[in-house]
C-alpha cells in the first residue's frame, strides 16, 4: 500500500474536521441521560398499613403528592407488614439494592436501625442539600428517637402515637354510680377494678404484655427509668421502682383486676369493645375506630393514661410515644434521593400530619397546631380527638437506645413469662438483669445520667 504524503494544511483541515464530529458524538452522548431523565422520577415507599382507615389515608397522601409532583416524581406505595417485616425486608433488600427509597420504621427502632448503615443522617443531608429545612416545627419528644448522640437526625416523625385510656363509662356507672366521675389518676382505676370485680367477677382493666407497659409502670406509679440517658444500661435500682411497678402490675392479676391478654399484643381490645371490660390502655392511633364503632352502643371516653397522685396532691404523670418514622435509605442516585426527602417533607409536613391525625387519631406532633383552625373545629366537635396532643406535655421517653430491636425481642419475651406463665416478681428481675448484663454495654446501672 502505497503512502500518500499530505500537506501541513491538508492534516489541518482533516484534523478539524475529526475534532468536529468528536465534538458532535460528545455532544450527543451528554444528551442521552437526559433523554432517559425525561419522566418522573420513580421511587418505593414501604409502609405498616394494609387496611381500614390508616390505609386510605396513607392512598390519599401519596395520591395527593403524585398529584402535585406530575412529571416530575411518582411514589409507588407498597404494603409490606408490620413494623418489624418492614425493616427486616429493607435490611435484606439493601445488600441487592431491592430496598425502597423511603420506609416506615418504628420510632423506637432509628436508631437502632440507624447502626445496620442504610440510613441517610438527615442532619447532614439537609445542612447541604435544605439549609432551610425546620427541624424545630416537631414536638421535641417525637425526635428523641431518632437523634443519636452527637445531635444527628436519622428519621423523621410521621404516624406517631402515644397511649391513651379507653373508658367505657357506661359500665364504670354500673359499678361506681351515676354520679361517677371520669378515671384520671391510678387510685381511680383501682377503685373501678375493686367495685368492677367484686361486682361481675371479671377484670375491670388491660393493656397488650409487653416492656413498654413495664416502663410505664415504673416511670408514673414510682418515678423511676428504664434506660439510661446514653441508652446503654437498665435503670433497674433507681427508687426501686422495678420490683415495685411489677409487685403492682402482679397484685393487679392475682386480684383478678388486671385481663391477661390472650396475646401480647391482642385479645383486650375485643373484650372492651364488646362492653366486658371498662377501662383499656391503648395507642391513639386507635381513636377513630374506638369512636366509630362505639358510637350508639356504649358511652366512651378517651383520657390521659392514668397518673399517680403525690402527697402534695400533684399528679405525677410520664407517657411513651410509638409509632412510625420515616427513613431515607442512602444507596439511591442523587435524583431518588432528593425526591425521596421531598415526600418526606411532604408526608410529614403540618398539613399532611393534620390530616393523617384527623383521619386516623394518630399524634398531631408539630408546633402550633393548636392553632390550625380545620383542627380547632375538629377538637370542638370531637374533644377526644384533641387528648393525645394535650397529653405531649408528659412524654419521657423510657427507652432511647441503639440495642432497642435487640432489648424489645428479648424483653417481650420474659414480660409474656411474667404475666401469662406467673413467673415471680425476684425470677423475672433475675431475667432482665441476666439478659441486660448480656446485651448492653454498662448492663444494670444505678443513675439516669
């Protein structure tokens, strides 16, 4: 093959010419992901609620916000199960990258769940990417949860609950009188267990077997702790409030007062609601349906778990919240990613948690609500629906801790023990000693702090 010499200016010409189209195919091929990034945005949000009344407002919200974002992000909601399916399934879908961009997680769990690495710290992610983000619109006590040690923000507050008193005053007037007052304190359930109970020979009062309860027991009736501030030991000695709330919690049984469910978490609600039992202790997030359903059958108030009265005559009162987070994993694009926080923003604002709460009775947790005037009105025509928000001034969060997954499993267990098999008041503190000692860092300890 014979070599053809060129011209300087010839190899110029042609060397543009090359430069040119190159440029052109660059061009072309910058082009083609935005080509692919034409339509919305697509993420997953799994979630705990399959039916009834939280579902369809869980429709309507994501309904709402593809609504709103058209072409530029869609939400596909998925049911996946409780709280627990919810995060076992992220934590296995995360290593394939099969996991949604944004989850529900138990409230207590964040942080927990915050140490498997599949959390996106929110703190840190709206310092760079939302400066104007507000963390203070929230109740202070729905962070807690989620905010670990040094102040970072794993998760955000959305269908958040806190326990309430159910209170069939239909048969509490059996028992007491017509004149009978509203239960508030401890000594008014007592007195209803005592007249109930003596009167029907059935239990007067329940409330699912499991720690939560324990703790609520310890932090109302005696002014004790669960965990520790840092949330690595038990508070088991301070004013011996453990071995005092369990001697009560098992007087309350043995006097036949108390109604061992017939699960840890079932069987008590049937019973009140069928008018067998008068008073029940459950979540807010139940309201509506207790409402609804009662509505023409029995007459029921809804009132703040009962406190302990103080011998000045104070009453000392000390509330959990459960419920829900919201999470944002960290293995999306940068694109999911921004439109996954921009649901949350969403599904967590004031108005969307107005609504939820309305709907649902789930917690209404931002600031200045109260003033909110759909929620003026709704309170006035329902008061119920206005106890659980009044009731906020009282949270103390028992068990703040990254152990929680770990702690909830083994402590349901020996609380079931306690209740549904009669261990001891000494065999089951022996329990929770044993299996702190095993798990947490600092085991039992003597202070809060």
């Amino acid at each position: 093959m014979r070599f053809i010499y060129k011209s300087k200016t010839e190899r110029r010409t042609h060397m543009k010419k090359f430069l040119s189209l190159l440029l052109s195919i660059l061009m072309i091929l910058s082009l083609v992901p935005t080509a692919f990034a034409e339509g919305p945005v697509e993420i997953t949000f799994w979630h705990s609620w399959g039916s009834g009344t939280n579902a369809e407002a869980i429709e309507k919200l994501v309904t709402d916000f593809n609504t709103a974002y058209e072409g530029k992000i869609h939400v596909t909601a998925q049911y996946i199960g409780g709280y627990s399916d919810v995060l076992s399934k992220v934590m296995v879908g995360y290593n394939g990258g099969e996991n949604p961009t944004v989850s529900v997680v138990d409230s207590c769990m964040a942080l927990n769940a915050a140490q498997y690495g599949f959390m996106t710290n929110l703190t840190e992610y709206t310092a760079e990417n939302d400066p104007e983000y507000d963390w203070e619109q929230f109740f202070p006590g729905l962070l807690t949860y989620s905010k670990d040690v040094d102040g970072n923000n794993w998760a955000v507050p959305f269908a958040r609950s806190t326990q309430v008193m159910y209170v069939n005053m239909d048969l509490v007037r059996q028992c007491l009188g017509e004149d009978a007052d509203v239960v508030d304190t401890w000594d008014d359930v007592w007195e209803v267990c005592e007249a109930w109970t003596a009167q029907t020979g059935t239990p007067a009062y329940s409330h699912a077997a499991h720690s939560g309860w324990y703790a609520f027991y310890i932090l109302s009736l005696y002014e004790g702790e669960f965990y520790n501030k840092a949330g690595t030991g038990a508070c088991m000695y301070i004013n011996d409030a453990w071995r005092k709330a369990l001697n009560t919690w098992k007087d309350a049984i043995d006097k036949g007062w108390y109604a061992v469910p017939s699960l840890s978490t079932a069987g008590f609600y049937e019973d009140f609601m069928s008018g067998k039992l008068p008073i029940m202790f459950n979540s807010t997030g139940s309201v509506t349906d207790v409402l609804a359903d009662s509505e023409g059958v029995f007459d029921v108030e809804v009132c703040y778990l009962p406190g302990s009265v103080k011998e000045d005559g104070t009453v000392h009162r000390a509330v959990q919240t459960g419920g829900a987070n919201l999470l944002l994993c960290n293995n999306k694009s940068a694109e999911e990613t921004a439109a996954g926080w921009e649901f949350i923003k969403f599904m967590t604002s004031m108005e969307s948690n107005i609504y939820y709460g309305l709907k649902t009775g789930y917690l209404i947790g931002h600031v200045g609500a109260d003033a909110n005037e759909e929620v003026i009105k709704a309170w006035e025509e329902e008061p119920a629906l206005r106890v659980s928000y009044d009731q906020l001034e009282y949270v103390h969060e028992a068990y703040v801790s990254i152990y929680c997954s770990e702690l909830d499993l083994e402590e349901t267990v020996i609380m079931n023990s306690f209740v549904m098999d009669g261990v001891s008041v000494e065999d089951t503190l022996k329990d929770f000693e044993t299996m702190y000692t095993a798990i947490m860092p600092e085991g039992v300890v003597d202070t809060f702090e």
